[in-house]
C-alpha cells in the first residue's frame, strides 16, 4: 500500500574514525538528499582522537562513541543507541563517513528494498566510470574479493562495498562477530546461509571529501594487508558455526550518546 511505504523509516550509519575534515560536508549532503521524517542519521564514533563527534553533533546526527577502533565497532555502537532511542526502523543504511559515496544512490537502495530484497549492496566495479577514478589495484582487490565471496558461498558478488541497506530483522539474524575490516564479507556470506534476498545494484564511487585515507587507495602492500584481513574473516564466517548473537560482553557499548535537536 502506499501509505504503508511512504511510512517505512530507515536508519542511515556512519561509522566514522578521524573525520573531522570531512564529516560536516558528508551529513550536510545527505540530509539535503533524504527526507527526515524517513531517515535518521547516527555516526558511530569509534577509537576517535579528533573532533568528530562533535561536528556530528553539532550537525544535529545522532552520536555514539565507542573507544574500540572499527568499522563493525562503530556501526554496532550506532545501532545500539538507535534501538534504545526509536521504535524498530525498516532497515539499517551503512554509508561511508568519508563522502566516497553518494547519498543519491540511497533512494535506489530503499526502492529495492521495498521491492522485497532483505539486502541490497551498492556494487562500485560495475561502474565503469568508478574505474577512472580508482587506482588499479583498488578496482582488482574488490573485484577478487567479491569473487572470493561469490566462492565461499555459491553466489556470485561483485564486490564488498561499505553502501549496503539490510532490512531489520536480517540484521538481528546475521548476528555479526567481526567488528574490523570483516564486517562487509561476514554479513554477505551469513546472509547467503540464511537464504535472504540479496540484490547488487551498481553504484557511484568518489574520492573522499576530505582527509587521508586510511584503508583504500593507499599502496599494494596495504591492499594485500587489508585484504589478508578480510579473507580472513570470511573464511571464519563461513566455516564456523553460526552460534546466535554475540555474548553481551562482546557487543561493543556507546561511552556516551547525545540525539540531535
């Protein structure tokens, strides 16, 4: 019904680590881009030395601060405070804080979403415009390691990037446990095992806004130690037992939590 979709409300996740430079501009854009009465922004602050929960507050996004550094540290620590803060969203965006992605994508995920996918994964190396943009060996490590997954799990992906949408109640199925850099490949292959509905749709990759780079487009060496990581971490997802949620002493909690307005 169209009452009901135009109800649908969605959770927008930005782990960020050191993104002062760049933060304000990223939130600034996507609330230009997402209705509020549909989309909540929460920056998961995590192992930050700068002042980045501050500019998220200030930019009126939800804030919660954890001292473990990592991407899954941040988006979990986001997550928690939201479901203390709000009634269940439909689903969980994890955005990039740095800009590399581009908040008009989102609505193409949300319509995939809503069209009866559970997860829906914005592909970069499917665009070729993102190749001339990109160095070599960035393009190539995402494309092996989307591979890699597709061969871990009989279901071919193109890629691992951070601009996904998972419904709600997949997320709370996946029960993830990696909370670094295998935070993308564990959710790809525990949802596969579940039998979820997963969709790729090809979408935009820029350069950060702002800042340094802290894990792409750095060197070789750093791809191949990152990369090391996460097959690493898929590996684990798919061999081990899918044992439930995490114990609570291993959920990574906010320090402190400040809701916009």
């Amino acid at each position: 019904m169209p009452d009901a979709e135009a109800n649908r409300r969605y959770a927008v996740i930005l782990p960020a680590c050191n993104e002062e430079p760049c933060l304000a501009a990223v939130l600034a854009e996507a609330r230009a881009v997402l209705p509020a009465d549909q989309f909540v922004l929460a920056v998961g602050v995590n192992g930050s030395t700068d002042r980045t929960a501050e500019i998220a507050r200030a930019a009126g996004a939800f804030v919660a601060e954890t001292p473990a550094r990592g991407y899954g540290y941040g988006c979990q620590a986001a997550i928690a405070l939201l479901e203390a803060e709000y009634p269940p969203f439909d689903g969980y965006l994890f955005v990039a804080a740095d800009g590399a992605n581009d908040p008009r994508d989102i609505p193409r995920l949300v319509a995939e979403h809503r069209r009866g996918a559970a997860m829906v994964l914005g592909c970069r190396t499917r665009t070729p415009g993102n190749w001339r943009r990109s160095d070599y060996h960035y393009v190539v490590a995402n494309r092996l390691l989307g591979a890699l997954c597709g061969l871990l799990t009989g279901r071919p992906f193109f890629d691992l990037g951070p601009l996904r949408l998972i419904d709600r109640e997949l997320f709370r199925a996946l029960a993830l446990r990696e909370w670094t850099y295998g935070w993308t490949i564990e959710a790809q292959i525990r949802a596969v095992r579940l039998g979820a509905v997963i969709r790729e749709i090809p979408v935009r990759e820029r350069g950060r806004l702002a800042g340094e780079q802290k894990v792409s487009h750095v060197s070789w060496r750093h791809t191949l130690a990152v990369g090391s990581k996460i097959i690493a971490a898929g590996l684990r997802a798919r061999f081990a037992s899918h044992a439930g949620p995490a114990r609570a002493a291993e959920r990574p909690a906010p320090l402190r939590t400040v809701p916009h307005g």
